[in-house]
C-alpha cells in the first residue's frame, strides 16, 4: 500500500479546485490517524480536497465515516460577507459544477463507504454524535457562529476542532472560534502565513 500522505498528496494534485493545502491535509489525516474516530465532519466541501483528505485518512484506519456539509448554493455561499468582492465571487460560481465534481472525486478515489456528501444547510443537517474531527469552512459570516454552536459541543473529549479563514473579512470567524475555550477546547497551533489561514483546537473537558 502507498504511504497514505502520498496517496493524498496524489488526490489534491488531481483535484483542479479548493483551497486546501498539502500541509493542511496532512493535519487533518494526521489527526484522524492519531484519534481514529467513529465519525468526523467538513463543514464547507467545495470541490472535495479536505473532504478526500479525510475519508482516505478513515480508509486508512479501517473504520468510520466522513460527513460533508455543503448546500452548494450561490445565495447562501454569499449571505454574511461583509466584503463586496466576496460576495461577487461566490455569487457566481457554479455550485452545482463543484457539487458534482465532489461527488465524482468521492467515487474516483473508491470511498463511497467512507463519506457522505450531504446537500444541505449546515442548519439543517442533524449534526452527530461523537465526531472526532470537525472542520468548521462553511459562510464566514454569522453562519460561522451558528455553525460552532451547533456542531463544537458534539466534538468529543480529545477530539480535533478545524478552524478555517481565522482572519476572513468581518468580525464573524474571530467570534466563532472566541466560543471554543468556554465548550472546553484549547488552540494548539495555527497557520497564517503564504495563504494558509487556519487554526487547530482540541476539546480537554
């Protein structure tokens, strides 16, 4: 078998869209690997390349499923963003484009049995239990609040907590991630420097 950073060093240089970096992805497997949990969850999916990073990290362990969160929609990928060129941007892209290119990436890369792409709101998906890795990419503007009160407290004792855009346009992100140490979450490192803008928090109590 090849070595499991290769394998998805291999599937980002394929996937054409997404931010998300090698050093990221290797953070993310890393801690899939090192926990192995049940179940872990994306927030915000674009094209799959966090998605991928995950599901192959859980069919490397052998066990448990990846859940990504997108509704794939113009309207919504623009409410909240404090910046005019933000929403342009997002306005108009073609969602249902990237929703069926994540799709096909999930079957190119056989792991239908390791993820889930679920087409919804991240307010109206029934968020699980247990989830050991968590990765909060969806809107960045008051989305992102709702969206680390509904889904950090089912984070478990140990398990990781992805936080992307930390210094996006607004106030919305910063307030996000000023929620974690009260549900019991420490930071343990962050990247913000050529591109990369990320931190990654773990749940202590």
């Amino acid at each position: 078998m090849n070595n499991i950073f290769s394998q998805i060093q291999g599937a980002l240089d394929q996937i054409a869209h997404g931010w998300t970096t090698p050093q990221k992805a290797t953070a993310l497997a890393s801690c899939v690997i090192a926990i192995r949990p049940e179940v872990s969850v994306e927030i915000g999916v674009w094209a799959g390349k966090g998605l991928i990073s995950l599901a192959l990290a859980h069919k490397h362990i052998g066990k448990g499923i990846v859940y990504g969160v997108d509704p794939y929609s113009p309207a919504e990928s623009s409410d909240g963003q404090v910046s005019p060129a933000d929403r342009d941007w997002w306005g108009s892209q073609n969602h249902d484009q990237m929703y069926h290119f994540a799709q096909s990436n999930i079957l190119k890369y056989g792991l239908g049995n390791m993820c889930r792409l679920i087409r919804k709101k991240s307010d109206d998906f029934e968020v699980p239990d247990n989830i050991g890795v968590l990765v909060v990419d969806g809107n960045h503007g008051d989305q992102s609040i709702r969206d680390m009160q509904r889904y950090a407290p089912n984070v478990k004792v140990g398990g990781f907590l992805f936080a992307d855009d930390i210094s996006w346009a607004g106030d919305s992100v910063q307030r996000a991630i000023g929620l974690l140490p009260d549900m019991g979450f420490v930071e343990l490192w962050r990247v913000v420097k050529d591109g990369e803008n990320w931190a990654v928090f773990q749940r202590v109590k």
